[in-house]
C-alpha cells in the first residue's frame, strides 16, 4: 500500500491490514510489478491478471484527495480499475466508488478468484463481509469475466438490468465525511493488534493527541513518519 496520510491512520483499514501483517507499506520512490488498484488506471481488474497478482502480488493506493497525490511517480506495472461498487464502510455506506483499502483489496481479489483470501481480509473487520452483500451480484458476474472489457460490458448491462443509482445518503450529524472510507470510531477494537507506527509517507503527520471521542488505541507506540511525503517535499525545495 502506497500510504500518503490522508486519513486518521487509526482508523485506516490499510493501517491495520500492515498491524496484522497481512499487507506492507510502499515507499513512494519503491516500484511495485504487480497489479495496482489505481485511478489513473486504463484497464479494469480481470481474471487476467490473476497469474501477475500470484507472482508479483497486489497493491492499493491510500487517497482521499486525488489532486494531492503524484501518481506520476508511482512506478507500477499493471495500474487497475474497479467496477461500480458500493461501500460498505460505516463512513461511506452505500456511497458509489467511496471504497475503503481493505474493500479495494477484496474487490480485486474476489473478482481474480481469491475468494478465501477475500474472506479473509474482511472478516477483520465487523462489517467487512457486508461489503460482499451490497456487491455480491456484480461481483459474481465480474468474476465470471475473462478481461476487461468483459467486465466493463457486465458491468454496463447491471446497471441498466437494476436501473437504479443508489444515492449518496445524507451525511449525518457529528460524523465527518472521508473519501478514504475510514473505519468508524465504534466499528472494530484494536485491543489485539500490534503497535501502530508512524506513517512511512508523511513527514509533517500530525502528532497532536486525537479528540476525546476517537477510536482508542490503548498498547499502540507511536506513528512513524510518512517518507513517501518527506521526499515529496525535498523535491519541491
């Protein structure tokens, strides 16, 4: 996962996937030669590259603001699209393409045939397996797809078959709005978890104690630092 701290690295569900050694943090100068679950992506995530994603593995990109981070720079071989999905996070419920990591990951895997790895990543977090309920059918008939533009037809005719958009629901009071799709304060407890550390990407994290009514990390060391940020800024000088 390229980190660029975006969001509350407590709540980051790519945060705690790296606590639970179930994926590692890139550097942004680090070149990666599998699939890359990107924006800047030509291409949707098919059974084809499920050979790449066996040998080379499969990355995300943690962003909220899509301005702020330099793709440009981001060295990768195989950069991917998702189909339309919904999230299921408790920040972004039911809100099109506001996908958290841990959903982008699974998406991909589930569309590749990693159904077990799929379920796996999930079940870390309370809610994670509604992700598949909300997308099941889609997911299905995308994971029935030989390539891209297989999926995309798929894709295509879902949505004229449900004819429907869900709507972004109403933000409710007191909950902030993040494009990252952070976990919710009372969605998951961390008490099992290895120590957080500093974001690698981020040179200015902000090491201010977090408000009263955040998510409690009791035994979590400090943060480290973002590098990926760190040189972003010693280039611009």
């Amino acid at each position: 996962m390229w980190d660029f701290g975006q969001c509350d690295a407590k709540r980051c569900t790519g945060r705690k996937l790296a606590r639970l050694n179930m994926l590692k943090e890139l550097r942004v100068t680090y070149g990666f030669g599998g699939v890359v679950s990107s924006p800047v992506g030509t291409q949707c995530v098919s059974r084809e590259d499920y050979e790449l994603i066996q040998k080379k593995g499969l990355a995300v990109v943690d962003w909220a603001r899509m301005s702020d981070v330099p793709f440009v720079k981001l060295r990768c071989t195989a950069p991917r699209l998702l189909p339309w999905l919904v999230a299921a996070n408790p920040v972004n419920y039911e809100r099109p393409s506001q996908l958290s990591c841990v959903e982008v990951l699974s998406a991909a895997l589930f569309i590749c045939g990693e159904k077990e790895t799929t379920d796996l990543i999930l079940s870390k977090f309370k809610w994670g397996h509604a992700f598949l309920s909300l997308n099941m059918e889609l997911l299905k008939a995308c994971s029935e797809c030989d390539n891209s533009a297989d999926i995309i037809s798929a894709q295509n005719a879902w949505l004229v078959q449900t004819s429907r958009v869900p709507e972004a629901p109403t933000k409710k009071e007191g909950k902030q709005s993040n494009d990252e799709g952070e976990e919710d304060e009372d969605s998951d407890s961390d008490d099992d978890l290895p120590p957080l550390e500093r974001n690698i990407n981020h040179l200015n994290f902000n090491d201010e104690s977090e408000d009263e009514e955040s998510t409690t990390d009791d035994d979590l060391p400090p943060l480290t630092r973002n590098v990926n940020h760190m040189n972003l800024e010693e280039e611009g000088k």
